[in-house]
DNA sequence: TTCTACTGGCGAACACCGTTCGCGTCAAGT
DNA sequence: ACTTGACGCGAACGGTGTTCGCCAGTAGAA
C-alpha cells in the first residue's frame, strides 16, 4: 500500500523548510540559551529542541558537549573588542580588554563557568591573548611576566565573572539583587561571636560594602599595577 | 505465616552492626570520594553505597547536595592551619595561608569547583577569612581594603585550584603531566600564523614554561605586594 | 503482656542529563 | 528504474538529584 499523499503533505512540506543546522547555528543557539537559561539550561536537548530535533541530530555536526563549550566560549571571546596598540597607554588598554572581557562573560549569564574548564586556545582566544601580550611588551614587560601576567589576568576576570553570576543566580526571585543579599550578609556578620572572629565582627560593613565592579575594580588594579615593577626599559 | 527466624538471623545482625550515618559521617565519606575520585564521582548514590543504602537515605541528615556540598567545603577550610599573629611578618603570613588553602584545596582533587559557587560562610571559612583581615590590619592596611583583599585573594586561590586540578585531570591518562601537555601546548603556539598571533608565535616557550607553583606563586606576589601601597601607618 | 501509634530508613520512581546504536528514508549514481 | 550509500534522528542506556510512600521496629498505653 502506498503512502497517503496527504501524510506526505502534512510531512514533507516541513522538511525543506526545516532550520538547516550546522556548527554554527548550533553554537548561536546555545549562547542565544545560555543568556538566557544560563549554563546549566543548555543541554543537547535543549539545544536540538530549537531545531525541533533530537539530540543526537547535533553529534553530526559536534563531536561532544566539551566541544561544544569550547565553541561556544571562543564564540564570545570573538566579540571583546581590542583596541590598536598605543603604548605609552599600556596600562590602561590591558584594563581595557580585561574589562571588555569580563562584561562579555557577565552578559552570557554563567558561561564563565564553562570558561574555567577550558584551556583557551581557540582563534578568538589567542587574538585576545595575544593583544594582551603585545600591550605589555609595548610597556615594556619582559616577555616571561608578561606571559604568565596575561594568563592569570584572565584568570582573575574568569573568576570574577563566575563569582558574580552565582550572585547573581542567588538572587533570581523578586528581589534587587544587591540590596537584600547585602543586607543578609551584614547581619550575618554582625551576629557572629566577637571572641571567634572579632574582626569579621567589627568590619562586618567593609565587608559587604562596595558594589560587584568596585571588587573587580580593586583586584585587577593590584594585579595590573604589581606589573610596573618588572618593567625594565 | 510468620518470618523466617532463619531470614532474620541473616537480615538482623546487619542491622545494628550498619555503619551509622549522621551528617559527620557523610561529609568524611564525601571528602574520601572526592579525593580519589574527583567532584563529579560524589553523587548521593555514591555516597549512599558507602553506607550500603540508597541515596534518600541520606536526606535525613542533609537537605540538599549543596548543603552537602558546603559541609564539605567548610570542613576543608577547618584543615588549614592558621599561624599566630605575627605583624612584622604580615606579608609572608597572609601568604602562608594562601599557600596552605591552595595546597588542602588541591589535596582533594575537584572540590575548588564546588568551591568557586559557595559563598564562604561556614565557620571554619570565617576563621580563615577573619584570620587573614587580622594579619592586613596588623600590617596597616585600612579595613575597607582589607576585607576586598581577602576576598580577592581567596578568589583567586580557588580558582587557581580549580585550573590546575583540570589539568591534572586530563593527563590522568599514562604521562606525566606537565612534560606532556606543556610539550603540546607549545607544539601548537608555534605553529600558529604569525601574522595573526605574533607576540604567541614570538613567545612560545614563556606561554608554556613555568610549573603550576611558580604561575601561582606570580599573581599571588601581584595580589599581597600590591597591597603594600594602601598602607598607613 | 498485648495492642496501637508513630517515627524514620529506604526502595522505587520521576524527570532530567550526555551519548550511542541502528533503522528508515531520501538522494544521487549507474 | 534500480541500487547503493549516507545521513538524520527515535529510542534506549546508564547515569544524575530529589520525592513519595510503604513498612519494620520501637516505644508507650491499656
């Protein structure tokens, strides 16, 4: 028995008109989840629901999550904008990328997390890295500290972003973020016996005080500054 | 029909003579499986087969895997050891316990992942973090940046952890693992086109040389020196 | 002593996850 | 027109965290 041609038409006429997918439309569509969803929202089966598939329609065109991930990652590394070089501004372009970085990462929800576990070493990465590398030789850093300066600079900015994401996470239900949290941690601290941890106690305040980026802030700058005395020029 | 005495025999005497589990005992058993095995082998099945039972055995004693996860954390922190305040040696003391939080993270394994999403507030965190703004007060450095300091350090104490137990983790397989990846590493930065990459094509050998102590121990010397310009005394 | 009431351990199930296998369909080559 | 090849993808496997409800065992009341 032949097949019902109105099955067909109610079939067939989908399949040319189906999302085409390929690597690339996979990884747009899982930054487009997890800006959204957040890490642990992009699953294959998340991501091949957006085509209206399985998941294993996506092993055609990557070859594992991991791999995935590390598209995805060196997909947004691809949008930090990095400035031509200017040397006697040195400093404050390294800043610049750190930042640029750090507010890409921040905008893709919890995908800093991912970052951590990858060895960055895809096109995007490398052009940011190597920029960084470039700024501090123009400074004047030998090519040794520069080296290791980049890599636990971005480190820092990693870090960072994925702290402030889990924040940011915690605080997901109706409340300003900063405010409440604040608070609660405050009076936690307030309320901790003096004899144990007096000066928890007595800073309770500093240390709740100041928002996300001025943490960010005053860590890079330690990290940024310290480089000023390897400077042999 | 009554029950076999027979049966019981076999049944009972396991009873009383079953491990007992209160919350201690699962966070030790979780601590065990975390060293040989790594963060994702702690599974509440896992965890639950050390004590010959199922996993919802366990959420009488623990009402998540976070909490689980946090009891874990907090106990590890209890592991560092705190020297006596000593103000002249501020400097090297607030290293000390950088360096020891690093070691006792990495003794077991994976578990600076789960650290890196937990707000440290267990009570043996606090001793650590109280102990460390004591030690950048006692050296003249102001409150406020004290407490931002400590917490930019733990920061990146964590995360350096983290990275390096991934390393760690993906030369589990029948080579050393620093000659092996650090050869590979190298291998591909100087393959790669010059034009886009010079500054990592040009250097190479610095990207990838340095064992994970001496990059450590690098940006932790940016962190704590930089420190130094905030003082007032 | 016997019956009842309750408490707490835990087996089974639910809804997810990443990944694999192999079937069935469709398109191109002969 | 028929064969052959490739490829999309449904279903399944073995895992995950967590919940529900049963049932054994004990303690207390009669």
């Amino acid at each position: 028995m032949k097949e019902s041609p109105f099955l067909r038409r109610a079939i067939k006429p989908q399949r040319p008109a189906k999302n085409p997918l390929g690597r690339d439309e996979i990884v747009r569509a899982a930054l487009r989840i997890v800006k959204t969803e957040g890490i642990d929202g992009v699953s294959m089966r998340r991501i091949a629901a957006e085509f209206e598939t399985g998941p294993s329609s996506l092993y055609a065109h990557v070859t594992s999550k991991d791999e995935l991930l590390q598209l995805m990652f060196d997909e947004v590394c691809g949008m930090v904008e990095i400035p031509p070089l200017d040397p006697p501004r040195w400093k404050e372009q390294i800043l610049e990328i750190a930042r640029a970085s750090h507010r890409i990462l921040l905008d893709h929800y919890d995908l800093a997390r991912a970052a951590l576990a990858i060895v960055p070493t895809g096109p995007n990465a490398l052009r940011a890295s190597d920029a960084m590398i470039g700024m501090m030789l123009a400074g004047g850093v030998p090519a040794q500290h520069a080296a290791w300066a980049m890599d636990r600079i971005f480190l820092y900015v990693t870090a960072d972003a994925y702290e402030m994401s889990i924040w940011r996470g915690t605080a997901t239900e109706e409340e300003a973020f900063p405010a409440e949290l604040e608070r609660d941690l405050r009076a936690y601290f307030e309320q901790v016996p003096v004899d144990l941890y007096p000066n928890i106690r007595a800073h309770a305040q500093e240390l709740v005080s100041g928002d996300a980026e001025a943490r960010f802030e005053f860590g890079l700058a330690l990290l940024v500054d310290g480089l000023g005395k390897y400077v042999t020029k």
